[in-house]
C-alpha cells in the first residue's frame, strides 16, 4: 500500500475548493489518483466562521473519518472561538495529531491563512499521476500548497509542478 499524503491547498475565492474538490474526483474516477478523504472548508466574506464539509471517499469509508474532521476544524476555526478555557482542554486532542504531522504549526498556519472570502482543500491521497493532475486543473483558480506531509524532495516536486516559489513555511512581515 503507497503511503498516504495530507495537503491543505488555499484559493483565493470561497468556492475555490468546491471546484477543486470536483476535479479531484473526476481524477480519482480516472485512477489517476486514490483519494482516502477530502474535506473542504468555505469562508464566505462577512461570514463569522467558515463552512466546512467532508466529502465521500471514493475508496468506502473515509481513511481518517468525520471524527478526525471535526476534531481538526474544531481546533482550527472554532476552539479559539471559545475563549482559553476550552482551549487548555485541546491539549490532549492536538496532541493526537501530531502523528500525521500536524502541531501546533500546523494549525496555526491554517488558521493565519484560511480567513473570511477564502477557501480550502483538504486532501488525503496517494498514487497520484502529479503532471496529469496539473492539467486537469489547468484554467481553474490557481491554489496555493500551504501544507504537505511530504519529505523535502516530493514537496518541491509537487510545487514545481504547480509553479509555486514560496517555501512551505515561509516567514510573513
């Protein structure tokens, strides 16, 4: 079994990952990719939180499940929401995470990036045939890879690909 990849892929638009999410499907009804779960978040502008939704696997029932989704957008977009003394009872949670690679890095990235009149796609997946992916998506909201499990080497591979020169995690001003 191919090991399985997450990526969190950011547009600039609120429908941008709906779109994305469609065309990733068509792929992996192609066998150009195996998608084990997908999941989409959508922040409307003026919205006070975003929308999110966990999309059926392609392969049966969903490698990480709705629990994993729930606890992950939970920490992400609402837990701040509820002030410090919801968010020292997280600890444990996040720290259950970190075994595919997401920390309090992590979260906090996604968090700084996913904000009102944006969108985001969340994929776990393997065997992916990379250059006929970039095609598919060709004409479509160009997104950005703000997170991958991938070693150094498959990342820039990836980013090549998708013409992407900014490091994963790059410093803001």
């Amino acid at each position: 079994m191919a090991q399985s990849t997450l990526t969190v892929w950011k547009f600039r638009s609120a429908d941008g990952a709906e779109t994305a999410s469609t065309t990733i499907q068509q792929l992996a009804r192609e066998n150009l990719i195996t998608i084990h779960d997908v999941a989409t978040v959508r922040w409307d502008e003026g919205a006070k939180k975003p929308k999110t939704r966990q999309l059926t696997s392609t392969t049966g029932a969903g490698a990480l499940g709705g629990s994993f989704w729930g606890m992950l957008f939970g920490l992400l977009f609402f837990v701040p929401l509820l002030g410090a003394a919801i968010g020292a009872a997280t600890g444990a949670l996040s720290g259950a995470l970190t075994d595919v690679g997401i920390d309090d890095g992590f979260i906090n990235r996604v968090r700084d990036e996913i904000t009102p009149g944006t969108s985001a796609l969340f994929v776990m997946s393997s065997d992916a045939v990379v250059d006929k992916i970039h095609d598919a998506f060709a004409g479509q909201e160009p997104p950005e890879l703000i997170f991958t499990n991938l070693n150094a080497e498959q990342e820039a591979a990836l980013r090549e690909v998708f013409s992407e020169d900014e490091p994963l995690q790059a410093e803001r001003s």
